[in-house]
C-alpha cells in the first residue's frame, strides 16, 4: 500500500503541469501552475524533506505563482492560443523523449548490483562537512548576500528621497 | 421611524429563533443515538474524547470555537469602534445591546441571492470565497492553546504557519481578477503589494523567538517561555510583527485593499450574501490566527500563574490581542499605499535585521536566563 500515496501525488501534479500548459487561459494555466507547485511541495513532504517541502511552498507559491498570475493580470491574456498540429506533435515528441530518457535512467539505477533507496548522509552530516570544509567561502557568500540585500535597501531609500 | 426599525428587528429575530428551534431539534433527532453514546463516554472518560484530534478539528481549538469567536468579534468590533466614535452600534437585535446582531447578519447573509456578474469568471468567483475561509481558517491546527489543546503539535509548526499564509495573497488575486471589475481589480492589486511585501518582516520579527527557544515549534517556543515572555527580549520585533499583522489582515489604517471611500468595496466589491460573508468570516478567523500566533511567540502562550489553568491564560491572552487589534480601527487614519510599501521595506526590515543580529550576539546570556 505504501506505492499509492506517491502515485495519486504523481498523478494530481502531472495533470496540474500538464493543466498549467495547456490550458486556454493563461490565468487558468497560472493557477495550474500554483497547483503543480503545491503537489510537488507535498511529495517532498512525503519523501520526508519538510524544509524543502514548505520552503517549496512558501516560495514558489507565495511568491512565483503569485508574480506570474500579477503580470498576466496586468498585462492582460492577449489573444487566446489556438490549437496547432504541428505544435502539438513536436510537444509530444519532445515529452515522449524526457519521459523515454526518465525510464532509462531509473531502470539503470535499478539495475545496479546494490540499489540503496536510503542516501547514506543526513541534513546534519551534509552541514556539518560543508560547514567543515567550506566554511571560509560559505561566510563571504553569506556576508555577499547581506550585503546585496542593504544595497538593495539603501537604492530604495534613494529613490524614495529623490520623488520626495 | 425607531418603533418601525423596532418592529421588523424583533420578528425578525422571533423568526430566526423559530428557525433555529426547529433546525437544532431536526439535527438532534438525527444525532440522538450518537449523542447518547458520547455523553456516556463523556462521563466515564471525558479525556478520552477531549484529546481526540478529531474533538479538538472539530469543536476545540477547531472550527466551533473560531466561528463563535470570529462571531462574538464581529459583534465586539461594532460596538467597540461605536463607542470609541460616541455612536451607539447594534443596539435593537437580541435585547440586551443589540448581542444577536451578528446571528442576524448571518441569517440575512445566508438567505441573500449571491450576484455573479455578467462577465465575471464563474468558477474562480465562486470558488475563491471558500478558499478565503480554508487559508484562513488552517493556520489554527498549529496554534497550541494549553500543552494538550494544539491540534497538530508540529515539529515545525511556525514555518508551516508562514507556508499557509502564502496562499493568501493568491486567493485575494483571484477573487480580484475573477470579479471583472475595476474596483476589485485595483483592490486586489493593493493587497497583494499590501500583503507581499509585509509577509517578509513578518517573518523576520518570528525569528528571534526561534532562536532564543533553538525550536521551529510553536509548542517548545511557547514553554520555553515559562520564565520570562520573549516580547521582554525582542520588543521591537513584538513591534514590527503587530504593525506586520495589522497590514497582512488589511485593517485600518492598513485598509487601502478595501478603502471604503475609494474603491467602494475594493476586492470583495462584487461579492454578495453569503460568498462576501465567507470572506468576512474568514477575515476574522485570520485574525484570531494571528493573534494565537503572537501570543504564542511573544506573550508566552498558556504561561502564567498557576491558580488558574494554562488554557484560562491563553484564552485570556489572545483575547485582549484581539480586542487591542479591534480597537485600533476607531483611532487612526487611512495611510497611503506608497507610505505603507515604503515603511515596510525601507524601516521594518532593517529593524528586524538589526534586531536579529541583537539577538544573536546576546543568545547566550538569554538562554542561561531562560534555562
């Protein structure tokens, strides 16, 4: 029984991103986006990556989601697609060759003499060995970013005090 | 013209009784054997129901206590804001100071016509009002009210907070769009630059908690302050959380989203009966989200003497949050939303960064006091 909680993710975020390009509308194709975004943070959530799985969330959804459907909206749908045959067979092609190469590549994992489903480190022995052996450059980028973020800040203070 | 007002009041609410007798009788009688079996249960064992998830999901700290709640605050609210402007506020429904008045909204709510308009986006219009009260209403199931009375004791609860929260700007978005209407439109785009751009200090002001407590669950921050309140440690983050909060829950002065006199209604303009009602409710409910929330990493959640129990002082607590949040609205003046963006990024955020870095540098003297 445990195979049916990940085919029913599967199968609900594979009909959302299929929904998310194909759709007419391209407020509906947002939404479905929004959808595939939150099946794929709950399948994270059942491979037991809480961080990523809410971060996924919070993110994509809060955030991304939200942009894409903010310029759709403000730019307006434009006129809607039409169905074209050609397009649709190259899009087929092109699915059939990811998913083919998707196939190949699992049936190859499994076909090592030792298939280990569990990855050997955990969250704490990958931080503990970055933070060990990178520790250094992982500090300049944090200070890099902190200090992308104030710079981002002291521009927007700027602009605000030349339109005041 | 008082007799008259007087007059349709007092049927209306005989009438409302009538029907809420004969609903309530219809359910008990369908309900009857089930009911008897769980009095007896409750009598003999009343633990073994109480701590049920699906007693606390349903009635405590779940979605009975939040509909009463965000009923009893609508009622609170009116009168409140009333008295602090010397209006007199729901005076005729329900005898004593007008106290059925939010029942009776709800009656008229329900049995009003919910007008799709013409060129409106059917499904997304319908559906966005119930997904307003689902978004608002789940942050509760992280909340704890007492050790034993949170609904789901997750081990992360307060970034699963911050997660569902998200989706709210979304849902207002869509109401929005969905209206075709160009107060809605404009209403909808407010609040999501309203409510995107405040979801970062938020989450920043909820930090410090998490550091002094070394926890992501809002049960283990809320005993870690069995000594001392975190709001004593980081009150400027008490601060930009409460600013924070009142903008996320668009009210005033944050309601450029809804302002009345510009945007008629702003995006819940073509909503009707029951539909705005939903968004109504949920608004409420939000808010009592909320202000759990800010007990909970702030005020020290049940924490308090102990004559009383834990459950008393958090309701106690999250009580006067929600009566400090409802009577700001009689005292200050709508602001602009150039104001508000501006604030948000260019004063909260650096405050919270600051605060932060004030919190780091002194964690470990905090922590051996709060050990």
């Amino acid at each position: 029984m445990d195979f049916i909680v990940p085919i029913i993710l599967i199968i609900f975020s594979s009909i959302a991103a299929i929904l998310s390009l194909e759709s007419r509308s391209l407020v509906y194709g947002a939404v479905s986006l929004a959808i595939f975004f939150l099946g794929l943070s709950l399948f994270f959530f059942y491979l037991g990556l809480t961080y990523l799985a809410i971060f996924q969330v919070a993110v994509y959804v809060g955030a991304i989601a939200v942009l894409i459907m903010f310029t759709v909206m403000v730019v307006g749908e434009g006129q809607r697609r039409k169905r074209s045959v050609p397009l649709l067979a190259m899009g087929l092609l092109g699915g059939a060759i990811i998913l083919a190469s998707f196939i190949m590549g699992i049936s190859y994992f499994f076909s090592l003499p030792n298939p280990s489903m569990q990855p050997s480190f955990t969250l704490v022995s990958l931080a503990r060995y970055v933070m060990d052996n990178y520790g250094l450059i992982l500090f300049i980028l944090a200070l890099l970013l902190t200090s992308a973020a104030y710079g981002a800040v002291a521009l927007a203070r700027r602009e605000v005090e030349e339109t005041a | 013209m008082q007799e008259l007002d007087k007059d349709y009041a007092s049927s209306f609410v005989k009438y409302s009784i009538v029907a809420v007798i004969i609903l309530l009788a219809l359910v008990l009688y369908l309900i009857y054997p089930y009911l008897l079996a769980l009095l007896q249960l409750l009598f003999l064992n009343p633990s073994a129901i109480l701590n049920t998830t699906l007693f606390k999901l349903l009635i405590f700290p779940g979605l009975i206590y939040v509909s009463i709640v965000a009923l009893i605050a609508e009622w609170v609210e009116r009168k409140l804001v009333a008295r602090i402007q010397v209006r007199v506020g729901p005076f005729y429904v329900g005898g004593w100071e007008g106290l059925l008045q939010p029942i009776a909204d709800l009656f008229k709510l329900i049995t009003k016509e919910i007008i799709i308009p013409k060129h409106a986006d059917k499904n997304i219009f319908i559906l966005s009002p119930v997904l307003a009260f689902i978004v608002g209403a789940l942050p509760i199931i992280v909340i704890p009210y007492s050790p034993t009375y949170v609904i789901w004791d997750y081990q992360f609860g307060l970034l699963l907070y911050f997660a569902i929260l998200a989706f709210y700007p979304l849902v207002v978005l869509l109401a929005a769009w969905s209206s075709n209407n160009k107060y809605s439109f404009i209403g909808g785009l407010r609040a999501l630059y309203q409510q995107a751009s405040y979801e970062v200090p938020l989450f920043l002001a909820a930090l410090p908690a998490v550091m002094l407590a070394g926890s992501f669950s809002l049960t283990a921050i809320a005993s870690a302050q069995a000594k001392v309140w975190f709001i004593l440690f980081a009150p400027l983050s008490a601060i930009v959380f409460f600013a924070g909060m009142m903008a996320e829950l668009e009210r005033i002065p944050f309601d450029m989203p809804e302002a009345d006199s510009e945007l008629v209604s702003g995006w819940t303009t073509e909503y009707s009966g029951i539909a705005w009602g939903l968004f109504q409710f949920g608004a409420y409910v939000k808010l009592l989200a909320y202000s759990g929330f800010f007990v909970t990493i702030f005020l020290g959640g049940w924490q308090g003497p102990a004559i009383l129990p834990p459950l008393f002082w958090s309701l106690l607590k999250v009580s006067i949050v929600v009566l400090i949040l409802l009577s700001v609205r009689g005292f200050f003046p709508r602001i602009r939303i150039d104001q508000l963006v501006r604030a948000g990024w260019g004063r909260l955020i650096p405050i919270c960064i600051l605060n932060i870095v004030i919190i780091a540098l002194l964690q470990p003297y905090i922590v051996s006091i709060l050990r």
